[in-house]
C-alpha cells in the first residue's frame, strides 16, 4: 500500500520540483534586474569651519552627515589645513609651533578630533571621507604668513621685487622649494598613516603657487642653471611659466606616490581652478597630472554665476579630460559664497548641464548650501540612484 501510495505521489513531487524550480529561476532573473549594478558617479560636498558651524561639535558633524545621506550624498570633503593649522591633533603641527589643532575647535579643551568625529559618523552612512587641506601652500590669509613665516622666513615665496607674494588676501609659502613640499607632505601623511580616510584632497591652492611668485634666490638660481637665462621680469612670460608649473607637476606626482606607498587605497584627488586660467594664474597645469597618472580624482572649480557662462565653462573643462578618465571626474559646483546663492532655476539648470554632459556627480562648494536646495538635489539623485565609484 505505501509503495503504491509512494509510485502515484512521485509524479506529484516532480511537477512541484519544477515548478519551484522554475519559481526560483524566474525570481533570480527578476532579483537580478532589480539588483543590476548602479551607474556610478561621485556626489559629494564641501565641509569647512568657514561661515559654518558645522565642525565646531560632535553634534554638528552629525547633523551635516544626516543631512547628506539624506540628500544621497556619497562623499565629504572636510577641511583638515587651513590658517596655518590642523583641523585634527596633529604632531607635526604641535612640535613645529606648539599648537596642535586649532583652538577654536575644541575651547574647553576635551581633546576632542573632528576629523575622527566625521569619519566616524559618515562611516555609518556609507558615505566617503576626504581628507581636504584646504590652505595648501597658503601660509595664511591677511596676516602677512602668520605663524608659519613668522617661524620660518625663509619659507615666503618672493614676487620680482622680492616681497611675499600675496594674492586675493592670501600669503603664500614658496611650493616650488624642497623643504615646504616635504613639510606639506609630512602632513597629508600624517592623516594617512593615523585616520581612516577614504581620500586626501589638494584644491586650487595644492599644488599651487601664484604666477607672481617663483623668484626666490634659489629658484632664480636653478632656472638660469637650466635654461641660461634668468627669471624674465614678467611673471607670465610662457617658457617662466610652464617651468615653474613643471615642477609642480612633479611635485603632483611625488605627492601621490606617497600616498599610495603608505596606503594604496586612498583616493588622491584634487580641485584646481579650472584651464587655462589655472596655469596662468597658479601654475595648476592640471592636464599633466592626468597624463602622468598624479591624480585618481579630478573636481576642477566650475564656479560661474550665471547659466550659460556654467554650461561654457564646463564644455570647454571637458575638453581637457580624455574620454578614458571621465569617470575619474566630476564638476565642482558653487551654491554658496558669503551671502551670494544661484537662482533655484540656475541650480536645476547646472544639474541639468552636467547630466546632458554625461555627469551624474558633482561636489558642492559648500555645506551651508545645500538645505536651500534640498528638494532640488533630492530630486535629481532619488530619480537616478549612484554608487560611489569601484575604480577610485
């Protein structure tokens, strides 16, 4: 009887097999279009102590993390050198001027670490944490060098008439001599070595140096060496130019293998001005540092205020980036500086620029911006999900 019961029920076993075998083939196909990877781009944001509150408390970075995760942010670029200080504890800092982070960030003294704080929380979020010195070789801003010349002198960068170089408020370190390069390294591997940080990142002034600077002694000296004549009195002169902005490109390249030889899987990525203005300017010839492999990253400054200058500017900024590294990049766009915001209409048109351009990231400068423009960038990163990308 049981055999007989076991010989009619097999062909009843075999039907529901395949079926739920076809159940399952059929749910696999369905999870695996569901699941199909996302197109990936960076989408990020600029987080500094200027005109915001932000970093000041733990229960600042929180809040600003919240807030990018919200908005679908995947990145944060917080500042870590500016002023001629560390945003973090640093040793360097505090054996060089005794200082180890600035002050105003922890007043009361409870050795509190923002940058630790913000990877902390935006960890938990899923969300990237770039390491931005801001200030690069910027000694200070209106305080004729500050702390860093006033210690080392011999570190200003000298115009032709052998003042410190000064430019929009700034006063600038010499980035073209050995000793202020190693300092300047000596503190991005600082944070390598010590945080957990997915990224560092230079900006228009790392590398950089005002076109008005070069004329230091010793530099002046090295260019008559090699070229047999001596640093022309104008300070755009093109053969004075590139070669100064040759031996920041090749500080550009010593600076990444740095990194990646303390920790290859930190993303070096910088944000120059945008080019040509920026080798003009500030010896930024940023098209060489994608050439020479100096860069994983690249947010060049597409800073305009009005629409049609944005959708120009970029244009002619893709130019220069070869179509097998535009992954690798992404526009930097304004929303705030000081009291000035674009139009909710300029805002939805450079979000649409850059997907017309094939972006689907770009970094805002900066943090105090975006809850103007919450739903606006909501909107437009809930409608085409992105991961970070896997490459950098």
């Amino acid at each position: 009887m049981r055999s007989a019961i076991r010989v009619l029920l097999l062909p009843v076993f075999v039907i529901w097999a395949q079926f739920t075998t076809a159940l399952g083939e059929s749910s696999d196909m369905s999870d695996n279009r569901d699941n199909a990877p996302l197109p990936e781009a960076v989408r990020g944001v600029w987080l500094t102590n200027v005109a915001s509150d932000a970093l000041y408390t733990r229960e600042g970075i929180e809040q600003a993390v919240e807030l990018c995760a919200e908005l679908g942010l995947n990145s944060i670029f917080v500042v870590t050198w500016n002023k001629g200080k560390t945003l973090y504890p640093s040793q360097i800092m505090h054996a060089f001027t005794g200082m180890a982070m600035d002050p105003a960030l922890d007043p009361e003294q409870t050795d509190r670490d923002p940058l630790q704080e913000l990877i902390d929380a935006a960890h938990r979020h899923n969300i990237k944490v770039f390491a931005w010195f801001e200030f690069g070789f910027a000694a200070s801003h209106g305080e004729r060098g500050g702390e860093l010349i006033r210690r080392k002198p011999h570190w200003a960068a000298l115009d032709v008439n052998g003042e410190l170089v000064t430019k929009n408020g700034f006063e600038w370190m010499n980035a073209l001599d050995p000793e202020v390069q190693s300092f300047m390294t000596s503190l991005v591997l600082e944070v390598v070595r010590n945080y957990d940080v997915d990224g560092i990142q230079g900006d228009d002034r790392l590398p950089a140096l005002p076109s008005e600077g070069g004329y230091n002694p010793e530099i002046a000296a090295a260019y008559l060496a090699e070229t047999g004549t001596a640093p022309p009195a104008d300070s755009k002169n093109s053969e004075w130019l590139q070669w100064r902005a040759n031996r920041l490109n090749q500080y550009a390249m010593d600076l990444y293998r740095a990194v990646k030889a303390e920790d290859p899987d930190v993303i070096v990525s910088f944000s120059p001005s945008i080019f040509p203005w920026s080798r003009e300017q500030y010896l930024q010839d940023w098209p060489s540092w994608l050439a020479q492999g100096s860069a994983d990253l690249l947010i060049p400054q597409v800073y305009r205020h009005d629409l049609e200058s944005y959708r120009s500017t970029l244009r002619e900024t893709l130019t220069y980036v070869p179509a097998a590294q535009r992954d690798a990049f992404a526009p930097g766009v304004l929303i705030k500086v000081g009291e000035t915001m674009p139009s909710q209409e300029m805002m939805d048109g450079m979000l649409a620029a850059n997907r017309e351009a094939g972006l689907l990231g770009e970094v805002f400068f900066f943090y105090e911006g975006l809850e103007d423009y919450r739903d606006v960038i909501r909107g437009s990163y809930a409608s085409q999900p992105v991961r970070f990308p896997e490459a950098l």
